[in-house]
C-alpha cells in the first residue's frame, strides 16, 4: 500500500538537517510531485499534531519568506525557531537562501 502524500511529506521534513531550510516545491518534486508545493504547504499545517515532530519551521517558500509562519502561535515563533538555529531572518525572509537551502534530490 502507498504512503499517503502527508505523511511522505513529515517524514522529508525530519530529514532537514538543523540549520538548515529547504522550500514547498522542492519537498514536492523530490516525492514525485513537482507542482504540489500549495498540498505541501497543506500538509505542514497539520504538522504540529503529528508525532514524532516534524520540524515545519524549516520550510518556507522558493525565494527564503517565511510565509507559513501564520500557523505558528505566535507568528514571530518560526522566525524565532530558524534564529536559533543560527539562520539570518531580515524582514521575514531568510538572508543568503542559497547558503542554507537544503535540495533533497541532492542530499538524499
């Protein structure tokens, strides 16, 4: 039987290394799914009830803004999270994206 489609997606987000970020339509092309990057962001919505955790905060979107950190309580949290992990936020947007963009079709 297949896995479904969310819980493929929790399961490439705990592979996100600390530190670093990776972004919607890069989850979805890497699960066969180029184009689905809005049913990934779906997903990760529902992350927070999912065990064990899936480290949602590292995702944002194809050009470093944190635009799922509306789903955060509060909202500030994602930034705060990211921070933490030693990655620059300036005006929420993650700064040398490049630097700290995480590509699983490269890494894995």
């Amino acid at each position: 039987m297949e896995q479904p489609f969310y819980d493929q997606v929790y399961e490439l987000v705990r592979l996100i290394p600390p530190g670093r970020v990776t972004s919607y339509g890069a989850i979805a092309k890497s699960l066969g799914a180029g184009g689905s990057s809005r049913l990934v962001g779906y997903a990760l919505r529902f992350a927070g009830t999912v065990h064990p955790p899936v480290p949602s905060f590292r995702v944002v979107n194809r050009v470093g803004l944190l635009t799922g950190k509306f789903h955060f309580n509060p909202p500030e949290l994602m930034e705060q999270l990211l921070e933490k992990e030693g990655i620059p936020i300036k005006d929420n947007k993650v700064q040398n994206f490049k630097l700290y963009f995480w590509d699983p079709l490269v890494e894995l």
